[in-house]
C-alpha cells in the first residue's frame, strides 16, 4: 500500500520533486479482484473505506512519476504499473526488472535500480526547469 499512499502525497503535495513507487497497485479494488476467490466471498465492497485508488488519482498528480516493478510479483501483477504508466500524464518513466517479485528488485539488479534512480533525477530537473520558464 506504500505506493498508493506514495501517489496519493503526490497529488497533494505539489511541491513535491516527483513520486517514485515500486511494485504498487492500480487500486485495492483491483486487488481483491486479482487475489481470487477466498477474498470475493467477502463483501469487500461494503467493508473497505478507502479505496487505494492510485489510477483514478493519476489524472490529478502533477509531478514526475517513475515505476517500478518486478516481473516475477505474485502479489501485485506487473501489469497494474504498466497500467498505471499509460494513464499517467506527467513525465514518466517504467522500468521493469525481469525475475524480481515484490520485494527483491534492488537485491536480484541493483544496477538497473540505481540507474532507474538517476535517470530518474535527471527527468525531475529537466521538469524543473521547463516549469521554470
């Protein structure tokens, strides 16, 4: 839920310099619709308060956005950041990192994820800057 959370401070912040998140969702509705059955037997609908909606937030996210996430995730489909990246207007960059699942991405290729990183912080300054002008 980092990642939600993550986006939501975003769209609230505006003076933030970007958002980074890794292996996050679309929204926790989609969650439960990906984690089967056992959790569809709940009336999830009725009992959860708040909806994690990161996609539906995107439209209002005003800074530089950068994706992560694994290939191999089995709790969060891949396919959710994808997602998320096409929807998102701001400057925005996805990387995804084969064979890493939801909480070994740095560990399994730390290089990719440092370069993500400051490729990354060269797609906030450059922002910057055009903002600036």
């Amino acid at each position: 839920m980092g990642g939600a959370v993550a986006i939501d401070l975003g769209v609230h912040q505006p003076d933030a310099a970007g958002v980074i998140v890794e292996n996050t969702f679309t929204s926790m509705m989609d969650m439960i619709d990906h984690s089967g059955f056992i959790y569809q037997l709940f009336p999830s609908k009725l009992l959860l308060h708040q909806r994690f909606d990161s996609l539906g937030k995107l439209s209002s996210l005003k800074v530089p956005l950068l994706l992560i996430h694994g290939t191999s995730d089995r709790t969060v489909p891949y396919t959710m950041s994808e997602t998320l990246f096409k929807a998102a207007t701001v400057p925005k960059k996805l990387v995804l990192v084969a064979g890493a699942d939801h909480v070994n991405i740095s560990a399994i290729a730390p290089e990719i994820y440092i370069k993500a990183l400051q490729e990354f912080e060269k797609l906030v300054n450059q922002n910057k800057k055009e903002l600036a002008l």
